[in-house]
C-alpha cells in the first residue's frame, strides 16, 4: 500500500486505488501515516483526530473507526498493538515521510553537492500543496513547509544544476514557511498570559492610545526590558491580533515569517496557488480584515522590517502594525513607546513575587539589602530578573547575589529564538539536577516513566518500587520540578524529556521502564479489587487516570524479556475495567499474547488470564466451526482439567466464576448438535458454589439469566434475574445492579408488568453513567424507549429518543449512533410511519456491514420488512425478510429470532395466508419464552388477522424450539 498526500490524497494497493472516506477514517489513517511502521498511542492518536471535541470515550470511538478502515485497506496493513495502532508500512511508502527523511538526510550530510542532491530528490516530490484531513493537522503543513524551506536553502548554496528538475521550485521563490524545524518563528494568535504583568501599566496605556490614532508603533528599548512580553500584554486587548516572531527569521524572510502566522490565525477560502509568494499569501489573507500584526524582535531585519511593514501597511488599509525594536523602523508616521528598566520600586515587587513562586516564601526583611543589590546590579530588566528568582528554589537570596559575576552572561542572554528558549531552560534544568540529592535525582528519573504522572497516595508505593524515599517526590514539587493537581503528582513535559534523555544516556532506560510496569502491576491488582464491590467508581477513576500508564506498562512487558511474568499480572489486574468499559480488542490483545506465558498456572493471575485464553479461543473457534465440536473437545477438555485444579490452589472471585464457565463451555462444545448455534447447549451449572464468594455467585446468576433471555427460557430468566439483581444490591455493586436491572426488565417485559419495567430500566440506565461505554449507554435507554412504546407513551419516547441521538452523536462511535438508529426505527414503526422508520434504517444499513453480528443485521432487516408492510409493499418485505431470517437462524439469538417470525407473521397476514400467520406468530411466542403482548407490531399483525387469537396457541405448543423452528419458518417464507 501507498500513501500520497502532496497535491491531494492517494491511496492504491498493487496499483488498486482505495476509497477512504469520512473525515474520521482519514485523520486516523493520515495520523498513523505520519508514524508509518510505529505504534501511535491511543490518546495522541485521539488528540489529533479529535482535536476539539474528544468523544466520551476515545478508545471505543478509535476501534470503531479502525475497524472500518480495515474493510478499506489491505487486510494486516493496520495493527492493533498494546497501547495503540500501528499502521504496517514503511516511511518510503508515504510521501509525506519520504519527503521528511530525505531532507533530514540533506541536513546531515557533510558534502553540500550531496546535500543538495537529497534536497533536490525531496522538492521533486512537493507536486502541490500538503493535503491534511481538516485544520487539527495544520501543525503538520507548518513542518512541511518549514522543511521545504531548508530543502530550498540548500539548493541554493550548491552549484546550480544546468537543467533542474521541472517540478523543483525556482531557487529565487519566497520560502513559503521561512524557516527549518529549528526556526519556528510563526506563533500566530496570541499566547495566553502565564503570569500577571507587573507595573508597565503607563506604557501599556500609551500602547493602546498610539494604535487608536496611528497605525504603526514601535516599542523601543534594550534587550531583557521586556518588549515582548508588552507586546503581546496588548495584543491580547485587539481582537484578531496575529503575532511574528522575527528572532529567528534571517534576511529574506521576513515575509514568510509573517506568512506562517497569518496560515495560522486566517483561513482564505480559495487557496492561493502553488507558485504565490509569500507576500502575496499575507496579503490576499488580510485583504478586507482588520488587524494588528505584532513584529516581534525587529532588530537584526530593521530595515526589510521596515519595508515589509510600509507595504502592508499600503495594501493592507485594515491594517496596523506593533513592532518591537531595540531601534525605530524609521518610516514617517512611525509612532514610538520607549520601554526602559522598571522603576525600583516594581523591579522590587517582580523579583520577590517571582521568588515568592520559586521557594513558597518572599524576601524575608533580612534579605531587603540583598535584593536591592540584585536589583541594582540587574539594571532592573525583566528578563534578568526573572531568571535570577529562579534560582530562589535552590539557592538562597545571598547566594543569588554573590553568584551573579557567575550567571551574568546567562542572564543577560535571554530567549532570543526558540531553541535558544529550549536551550536556556536545558540549561536551568542542568543546574536544578546539580543541586538534586541522590534520592531527589532518582525520583525525577523515576517520574520520567510514568507519563500520567502518579495518583498521590501511591507515592510512597513507587518510592519502595524505585528504592526512592516518597519525600523526594515533595521535595520535586516544592523545586517546581512536579506539580501537584487533582490529587496527582505530574511533571510538566520538558522536564519528563529531560529525564527520558539522563536514562537513555546511562543506559538504564530499560531498567526504569521494567520497574515502572511491575509498579504499575501491583497498584493496578490494589485497584481492580474495588471493581466488584461499593468503590466501583474509585476504582474506575483510578484506572482512567492512569491509563498511559498501563499502556506504557504493557508494551514494556511485551517488548523487554524477562517480563512475561509481569505482562500476565497486568493483563489480570486491567481485565475487569477493560470488560467493564467493553474494550474487548485489549481483552483479546492482552489475554492472547501473555496466555503461554500462564500455562504454569501458579498463581491467581495465571489461572485468570489462561482460562479466559481458553474461553476466548474456544468461542472464536466454534463460530467459525459447523461440525459437531469434536476436534475443539480434545483442547478444552486438556486445559479444563488443569484450569479448574489450579484455580481450588488459588481462589478469588474470578477463579471461583470460571471454574463453572469452563466446565459449561466443554459440555456445550461436547453436546454440540451440527448445523445449530453452538451456544444453544451452554448452560451454566451450580455445583460447586456452595463455598464460592457471593459475588461469584451474583455474577453466574447474571449470566445465566443473559443466556435465558437468549434462549426463551422465561422461567429462568425471571428467577435468576431476582437472584442476581438481590445479591448485587447487597453487595454494593453498582455494575453488577446495573446489568442485573436489563435482565429483570427484560423478564417483567414479557411479563405484562410494563410500568415495573420502565423504572427497573431507568435505574439500569442511570447505574451506568460512567461505568461503561456509551454505546452500551445507548443500548440500555433505548430498552426505555421500547417500554414506554409499549405503554403508548409515544411522546415521552420521542423526547428520550432525542436525548438519545444527541449522546450518541456527541460520542462519535458507530455502533452508537446505529444503535440510536435502530431506537428511531422502533419508535416510527411503532407509531406506524413506515416511510420515517425506512430513513432511519437506510442510514442504519450505511453503518452495518460484514463486521457487525448477525443479530443486528436480522434486526435490521426483520424492521425493514415491517416498514414496508406498513406501506403495502409485500414483496419487498419478503426480500428483507429473505435476508433477516438466516442472518437470525446464524445468530443463535432466540428473541431475535422471534422478531423475525413476528415480521414473517405480519408478511403471511398481509398476503391472505391467515393460518400460516398464526402459526408463525405461535413460533415467534415460544422461541420468545413467552407473549410480548404490549408489541406494537404484534397488535397490528393481531388487527390485520381480525380476531383475538392468543399468540402462544398453535401446533408447536409445549415443545421445546429447536432447529425444527427455523427450517418450518423458512418453509413459511417460501
């Protein structure tokens, strides 16, 4: 597969092109295309597909698309690894990387004649402008274009080729960025104030007084005065304001500077054409606006500067400009603001705030001496003062002040340009690790691996982890190395990089990291015993929180060896919020690649994670199986046996509901009957309970009664519903409630009590928020709907439908917004608008495709083939029907099934074939387990029949459904 981006977007395969569409599917395959054969994080690949409104639940909402994109694109091309996605291809294979590889080779290379051959191999590619799936990724146009910029530059110092390459840009065109990954000069709007501004308050006004009447002014002053942070102090007072940094930018490129930021804060409709220059760019984007454009650090490209700014200021009316200069543009109507040391008196007060920051304290009054010959000495320039405060964490005011003949050149320097910014505070880090007692240093180094940072109350447990004493962690926060928010200790990013680079340079970045999984091994089995029980949601919190972190953890475990062992204890202990939150993909992923590493079974861990490997392998073998089970007999019965000995060795909650699981699972596969859904046979036994946890207990009870409502077995359904429902309320289980409630309403549905089961649902519904996905959300209101259908309350169904709609869609996933779908359907044909429930459904079948279950395809099509009777349009309901019946019958799903019948009844009623109706109607009753009277369906079929004939009566009563039922309704349907 090949990815193409430059001049619009390609995708083909063996020279087969690819349709993706949907800007979902393209950002998530652009974003992995940028980091083609490397894993993309789930929560960098959310941010940058989500950039303003991240879905309810990120991780479900990303599988959706993924799995759409894979019906797309070769088949293995996208990989689902711990921790995120990878996209299988190589750099070569995408355009975009290509072209970035080649001009990081440029850039490295000793000879210019090489140099400039990469760069020329790198531009021949640039065959029009970057395509990007939507402004999140205007980020990556900048680089781009920052990249080709240097690639120009490059070109241009070698020897000019005689006959150049057509598709390589002129040597003489403007960069259209101005500027290489180390000269980001564009900022753009403006930056958000990271402290209050101290004194100025004269010249701030001046400022805004010169801009209402004049159109260019200049603040003049020497290095450090703080001009920039002036500036910028104004510029937030203009709305629309766009910032040029020009500390970077070398002569010639004031233009593209402020094209940069000009891309950044304006969008123009019709984008420019590939050959404009930059200044026709910035000035077609401010044709017609009003706007002030700050020229920052003016200085070193005064006189371009100045020429730059007399042509906008001509072409541009709307226009004003602020520049900021150690001298004046010197252009007629120049108005000035002259910015020069801050008085005494404010120097004073920004010193000691600023120390303030750093230490927790001001300048004790003992101190006063000192601080005034700092002052003094500093000249009372901003810049210098506010580094010299910062080391107020370390040193003390004193030590400040004798130490200044040392720290004079690095304070008088100041940020000039970005790297020089990044290398400043590389270089206050520095001497914040020199000051760094031995356990403070490892505690750093230590929170560098932990990129959630740590839940406070498990400082003391990492510290025993790392051999750390906890205190160190507060010392970093009191030195402003950690911060704590939120009950969480955090390090900003620069310094967890600064820790990062220390490990990877001593060598023991494989060590942290290993210590950092087998931490996170053992707070997370802390956690996952409050899942089951009363602090449920304490225990989610904590898992949410620290997600990267178990992310990190795993892919720790799965990389380094010697750490299987660790990768089984995660994989346990993350099990249960990882069915709870229905991340099944990382069910699979984890429990699958560390089930050999369990197949000692000596501890709880261990037997958990095998015997979910063994159920997870066993049901992905049976359903792509249609023999009778025997071949998968021999392997179940293997692991079975040592399964259920190893787990008497190691009980606990999920030991005790397996062993019975297990033993079910191998009756079914041993019972199985050719031809019929495996799954008709599976049973869940008690024996063996009787010395099992209660919540064991609770939670078999809860499956038992999912398997009856599946089955038709009403009378199960209603006794273990109550039983589970009690035990979890007694427990505290909130979840466990939750769940339990759908059964029980499903089973007080069926059994007439229709207002029962409306509240028993709503409290299902409410027990969930926040507990699990919002497609499962969706799923439990829409069982409201349904109910409150049933009562004819068809205007309170409309207004949940409503809210509904709007949970899913603000969730993004696919499954979600069909399900919400699917409610709209119910809620038209229930109402008996066919032609509103088929809009509903064509949008649901846009959605469904091979990877969705049988059960929604014939629930689809079986409400398909009700739509269309209500319009009188019997042929094309049994084409649906034709559909909906074996997808059903596949399924295994009795109350699917039953629906199906119901659809095939009211088929039969409308073509004049009564008797054939009631007997399909007595099918839909039994397989059922029982007469869902209240159907809105079922009453039309029952008024288009003309009489009140009971749906459970006809020739199949009393007998058990079976593989009879399905052959005999397809018989009906002909």
């Amino acid at each position: 597969m090949r990815l193409k981006y430059f001049g619009g977007f390609a995708a083909d395969a063996d020279g087969v092109a690819l349709a993706v569409r949907g800007r979902g599917q393209e950002s998530l395959l652009f974003r992995l295309a940028l980091d083609a054969g490397t894993t993309v994080a789930y929560r960098a690949l959310a941010e940058d597909v989500w950039p303003d409104d991240l879905p309810d639940d990120p991780r479900a909402a990303l599988q959706s698309l993924a799995s759409r994109l894979r019906r797309i694109i070769p088949s293995g091309a996208l990989e689902a690894v711990p921790g995120g996605y990878r996209l299988g291809l190589t750099r070569a294979d995408v355009d975009l990387t290509l072209f970035q590889d080649l001009v990081t080779d440029a850039r490295r290379a000793d000879d210019p004649a090489a140099a400039a051959q990469d760069a020329r191999r790198a531009l021949a590619l640039w065959i029009g402008e970057p395509w990007v799936p939507g402004p999140g990724f205007d980020w990556v146009v900048r680089d781009l274009l920052e990249d080709r910029a240097h690639a120009e530059r490059l070109v241009r110092g070698a020897p000019t080729p005689r006959e150049p390459a057509s598709s390589e840009p002129a040597a003489s065109e403007p960069s259209p960025s101005g500027g290489d990954a180390s000269e980001a000069f564009a900022h753009g709007p403006v930056p958000a104030a990271v402290t209050s501004l101290i004194g100025r308050r004269a010249e701030l006004d001046l400022i805004q007084d010169q801009l209402r009447d004049e159109r260019l002014v200049t603040l003049i002053g020497p290095g450090g005065a703080g001009k920039t942070t002036l500036a910028l102090e104004a510029a937030r007072h203009q709305p629309g304001a766009i910032v040029v940094e020009l500390a970077p930018a070398a002569p010639g490129e004031v233009w593209a500077a402020i094209a940069g930021a000009v891309g950044r804060s304006i969008r123009i409709g019709d984008p420019p054409t590939i050959s404009a220059g930059s200044r026709e760019r910035v000035l077609e984007a401010l044709a017609g606006r009003s706007t002030l454009i700050v020229l920052d650090n003016c200085e070193h490209v005064s006189a371009e500067a100045a020429a730059v700014a007399l042509d906008v200021l001509h072409s541009a009316p709307g226009s004003r400009i602020l520049a900021t200069s150690r001298e004046p543009l010197g252009l007629a109507g120049e108005a000035f603001v002259d910015l020069g040391p801050l008085p005494p008196g404010d120097a004073r007060e920004l010193f000691s705030r600023r120390v303030r920051a750093a230490r927790g304290a001001p300048p004790s009054p003992e101190e006063a001496e000192a601080v005034g010959r700092i002052v003094a000495r500093l000249d009372g320039l901003p810049l210098a003062l506010e580094l010299a405060a910062a080391r107020a964490r370390t040193l003390t005011i004193a030590e400040i002040d004798a130490g200044l003949d040392d720290r004079f050149a690095l304070l008088s320097n100041g940020p000039r340009a970005a790297v020089a910014r990044h290398q400043t505070l590389r270089a206050l880090i520095d001497w914040s690790w020199e000051t760094l007692t031995p356990s403070e240093r490892t505690a750093l180094l230590t929170m560098a691996v932990f990129p959630d940072g740590i839940d406070a109350r498990d400082a003391a447990a990492v510290g025993a982890r790392f051999d750390v004493d906890a205190a160190s962690f507060d010392t970093l926060v009191d030195k402003s190395l950690l911060h704590r928010g939120g009950g969480r200790l955090r390090m900003l990013e620069t310094v967890r990089e600064y820790g990062i680079d220390r490990l990877r340079a001593d060598g023991d970045e494989d060590a942290f990291r290993a210590e950092q999984a087998r931490a996170m091994a053992e707070l997370a089995a802390r956690r996952d015993l409050l899942l089951r029980g009363p602090a449920v949601r304490e225990g989610l919190a904590w898992f949410d929180a620290g997600d990267e972190n178990l992310s990190a953890a795993l892919r720790t475990c799965a990389e380094q060896p010697g750490l299987a062992d660790v990768g089984v204890r995660l994989v346990r202990a993350c099990l249960w919020t990882w069915l709870m939150r229905e991340r099944f993909e990382e069910i699979q992923g984890g429990v699958l690649r560390f089930s050999d590493a369990a197949a000692a079974l000596d501890s709880e861990p261990a037997v958990v994670v095998r015997g979910v490997g063994l159920v997870l392998r066993t049901f992905a073998a049976a359903r792509e199986s249609d023999d009778s089970g025997i071949a998968l007999l021999g392997d179940v019965d293997h692991d079975a046996d040592a399964i259920t000995t190893a787990a008497a060795l190691h009980p606990s909650e999920l030991t005790a509901a397996l062993v019975p699981l297990i033993g079910s699972m191998r009756t079914a596969v041993r019972d199985h009957q050719p031809g019929a859904p495996w799954t008709r046979d599976f049973v869940i036994g008690v024996d063996g309970l009787d010395d099992a946890p209660a919540w064991s207990v609770a939670i078999l009870s809860m499956l038992r009664s999912a398997l009856a409502q599946n089955g038709g077995d009403i009378e199960t359904l209603g006794a273990e519903s109550e039983k589970a429902l009690r035990m979890f309320r007694e427990l505290g289980d909130v979840w466990g409630v939750a769940f339990s409630s759908q059964m029980r309403s499903e089973w007080l549905v069926l059994a007439g009590r229709l207002d029962e089961a409306l509240e028993v649902a709503d409290a299902s519904s409410a027990g969930l928020v926040g507990l699990t996905s919002v497609t499962d959300l969706v799923q439990q209101r829409s069982q409201g709907v349904g109910i409150l259908l049933r009562l004819g309350r068809v205007d309170d169904a409309r207004v949940r439908l409503t809210d509904i709609d709007a949970l899913a869609r603000s969730d993004g996933s696919q499954r979600a917004v069909a399900q919400a779908e699917m409610t709209a359907a119910a809620v038209e044909i229930a109402v008996g608008d066919g032609d509103r429930a088929l809009r509903h459904l064509d949008v649901l079948g846009a959605q469904v495709g091979p990877a969705y279950p049988e059960q929604m395809v014939a629930w689809a099509q079986s409400k398909r083939a009700q739509a269309h009777l209500m319009m009188n349009r019997p042929s094309t309901a049994h084409a649906a029907l034709a559909i909906a019946l074996p997808a059903a019958a596949k399924s295994g799903d009795q109350p699917i099934i039953a629906d199906v019948a119901l659809s095939l009844a009211g088929w039969l009623a409308t073509v004049g074939r009564d008797a054939d109706a009631r007997t399909a109607l007595a099918a839909s009753a039994r397989l059922r387990g029982g007469v869902d009277a209240a159907d809105p369906f079922l009453r039309l079929v029952l008024a288009r029949l003309g009489d009140s004939t009971e749906p459970g009566a006809g020739p199949w009563q009393g007998r058990a459904p079976g593989s009879d039922d399905i052959a005999a309704l397809t018989a009906l349907l002909g």
